[in-house]
C-alpha cells in the first residue's frame, strides 16, 4: 500500500474520524511491541481504589452507583 495514498484517504475523513484513526494506529503500534502477556506482570496492578465510593454504600445500592458512574462519564 502507497503511504501517499494512505495519508490523501486519512486527509478526506473529519477531524473526529481522523483521531479515532491515530487512536487506531497507537493501538496496533502498541500491540506489536507487546510481543506477549509475559511481558505484563501482574505486579504492575494494584486495587488502592478498593472501597474508594464505601461512603456512598448507605445512600446507594450497587446498581444505583452504577448508574451514577455512567453519568459521571
């Protein structure tokens, strides 16, 4: 594939298409260089966040906040 072609057809689409495209492209990018799940250890995550919202557990139900993250978003 032609890399002119290729930047001309990306040049067409709107702005917004255009950054889903480069979201695209560092995605890929970003799965090549992860040769495998190896590579990711699983010290690398942690839960500090856990029982961050356990205030909001006598004014909501689980659903509820799950609602509300939505919202949030």
């Amino acid at each position: 594939m032609n890399k002119e072609y290729l930047i001309n057809r990306i040049k067409e689409l709107p702005i917004d298409l255009q950054n889903e495209v480069l979201d695209f492209i560092e995605f890929l990018l970003l799965k090549r260089n992860i040769k495998n799940k190896d590579e990711i250890k699983k010290d690398d995550f942690n839960f500090d966040w856990e029982g961050g919202l356990s205030e909001l557990a006598e004014c909501y139900t689980s659903v509820e906040l799950q609602h509300k993250a939505m919202e949030w978003r």
